[in-house]
C-alpha cells in the first residue's frame, strides 16, 4: 500500500505540473495552426489599419538600432508620418479589405497543403493586382507625399523652377520641400508620372509562387518530411491535454475506492495546479517584456525589421492563449479549492467555532476591563 501511494504521489505530481502545459499547448495550437485563427492573429497584430502603421514606423526604427542604420533624413520622412496618412496610403494602394483577403488565401493554401499528399503548397500572391492599384492612384499617391510629410518650404528658386514646369529628376529633391499651393497640383502629378515610370522599368513579377520557391530550396523528401512533422506536432498538441488527465486517474485509482480519500487527494493537485496555471497565465497576459528581453536586440540570423513584426505577433498570440489558459485553469483551481474545503469542512468548522468563542469571550472581556480601569 505504501508503493501504492508513493507511486500516485509521483504521478498526481506529474498531472499538476503538466496541465497547465498541456493546455498551453493545446491553446497556441488551436491559434496558431489553425485556418481560421491564424489570419486573424495576422490581421490583428500587423495588417490591420490599427496595427500596420506602428509595425511600419517599429520596422524602420529597429532597422536604424540595430540594422543597417538609415540616413537621418529617411528616417525622419518616415517615422515623421501619422498613422492616420499611412492608413491612407494603403487604402490607395492595398486596402485592409485586400490585406484580410491575401492572409486568408495564403492560410487556406498552407493549411489545405497540410491535408495532401502533394510536396510543395499552392500559394500564389498576385502582385500584378497590387501594382496596377499604385498606377491607378499614381497621381494621388503623389499628392499625398506633400499632404503627409513634413518639410520646409521651397525656396523661390525652386517654386519658379515648379511654375515654369521644370522638375528635378531625382525623387528624393522633388519631395525635399513642400510646395505652395499654385505648384501643389503640378508637383503630385509630375510625382505620379515618376512612380508610374519606375514601375514601368522595375521588375517586378505579376505574381509570386511560394511553392516553387520552397521547391528550389528544399527537395520533396524534405518538404513531405517537414510538413508530416509539422502535422504530428498539431495533432499531438491537441490531444497533449489528455495525457495529465489520465495520470490523475491512475493516480487516484492506485489509492483505492474510498471516497473520502480521493476526494482528499484529488482536491491538492487540482488546486495547485489551477493555481500553477493561473501564474502562468497572468505572465503571458503581458508578454512585452518576455518578448523584448528576446528580440532587444534581435537574433543575429534575424533581419532587424522583421524583429519588431515577430513580437507583435508573438505578443497577439501569447496574450490570445493567456486569456484562454486563464479561465481554464480558473475553472480547474476553483474546482479544486472546492474539494479541499469539502474534504476539510469538519476541521474547518471547529476552527472557525473556536475561532468565534474565543473573539466572543475577548469581546466580553474588554467592556470589563473597561470600567474597572474607569472606577481605579
């Protein structure tokens, strides 16, 4: 019978330390590999019209830390924008409509690759669609670069240069100074004509094949090997949840059928455990300093850019799944903490009963001693 207990000691043990986990588990799981959650992590923690434009201004600002570094003058023409400009920039160019779109393609390409037998996923991103939106805005899109950054003035030179139509072929000097509003017209049009020329001349592809990219730099026995894994790593936390469940069972089976006693020994280990989770929880609730600790700086094999758009989606996971966990092992603590005073409830009544004839009695007492300090 000793063995016995000792055995379930173990194992109860093991359940209170590997429930939270599990569930932990189970929860980033069902976010982050699922077709449905993940483009709305996406969406939430970069793509969105509230989210875009701090990722944006974050990017430039780790890529002045701890990249490359970038002239003062970008800098300030970038980091100088307000959100509510930048939104409007891609309202003309990539809507938040078109964004949840391309993130849902995307997932639905990946996800649906994982159900098949096929090596490589069929993902496709249309860039044509989004380069004929900037030709289309062209012309307000240069009108907008004089309405969102701040410049100084041209000098009189430069105004008589613009009324007389005459433009500076270099980007970077035509928006160095904001114009007045006689050449404010003249000055966005010829900007627009210079992206659309750009455009023209760049390269760039109608469209992108991250399949046939993958397969140029991972053979097909690798792929299916990596996407079998990436499978057994999602069906395997889905389930993890279980294992801790069934070692409370055995636990509790190996110390017999008496009701009191597991009672007794069911109520500690949901109760600490629940308690455990919630620690955990309330940690990733507020994950920025877990996360800066990581990406402050980023890793060496990390672009400095790409940084700031892994914490926020690392930190919009992390605080989803906290929440989850939360209630979850609330549930989990609040049952055990009920065992317990079930288990106790004998011993908690004598206490209190004592507790309560005792502070009577000192009630009692004080008044009299009271009045014959008042009579002395």
């Amino acid at each position: 019978m000793k063995i016995r207990k000792i055995i379930s000691t173990i194992l109860l043990v093991i359940f209170l330390i590997t429930l939270p986990v599990s569930l932990l588990a189970f929860n980033a799981s069902t976010q982050l590999l699922s077709e449905e959650n993940l483009p709305e992590i996406l969406m939430e923690s970069t793509l969105s019209n509230e989210a875009l434009p701090q990722r944006i201004r974050e990017a430039v600002w780790f890529q002045y830390w701890y990249g490359e570094g970038l002239d003062d003058g970008p800098r300030m023409l970038i980091t100088g924008i307000h959100n509510q400009q930048i939104v409007k920039l891609f309202s003309m160019v990539l809507p938040e409509s078109d964004r949840e779109a391309l993130v849902s393609d995307i997932a639905g390409g990946i996800f649906g690759w994982l159900g098949n037998d096929v090596p490589y996923p069929n993902v496709v991103i249309e860039i044509g669609a989004i380069i004929e939106n900037v030709k289309m805005n062209a012309a307000d899109i240069g009108y907008w670069v004089h309405e969102s950054i701040k410049v100084p003035p041209c000098s009189e030179e430069i105004e008589a240069n613009l009324a007389n139509g005459v433009f500076s072929e270099d980007m970077m000097n035509v928006i160095s100074c904001n114009p007045s509003n006689a050449n404010h017209q003249a000055v966005g049009n010829h900007l627009g004509e210079t992206i659309t020329g750009m455009l023209a001349t760049a390269p760039v592809p109608e469209s992108t094949d991250l399949g046939a990219q993958l397969s140029e730099n991972m053979d097909e026995e690798s792929a299916l090997a990596a996407k079998g894994q990436l499978n057994r790593v999602r069906n395997l936390t889905r389930i993890l949840w279980i294992l801790p469940i069934l070692l409370l069972i055995i636990g509790l089976a190996l110390l017999g059928r008496e009701r009191k006693t597991l009672l007794t020994w069911a109520g500690w280990p949901l109760f600490i455990s629940g308690l455990v989770g919630i620690i955990l929880a309330s940690r990733l609730a507020s994950p920025m300093l877990i996360l800066e600790n990581a990406f402050m700086p980023p890793p060496a094999s990390m672009p400095a850019p790409a940084a700031p758009i892994v914490m926020a989606i690392l930190g919009q996971l992390l605080t989803t799944v906290g929440s989850a966990l939360q209630w979850q092992m609330g549930i989990v603590f609040a049952l055990g903490l009920g065992l317990v005073l079930y288990t106790y409830q004998t011993a908690l009544l004598n206490f209190i009963t004592k507790a309560g004839k005792k502070l009577n009695k000192w009630l009692m007492l004080k008044p009299q001693n009271t009045a014959e300090k008042i009579t002395e």
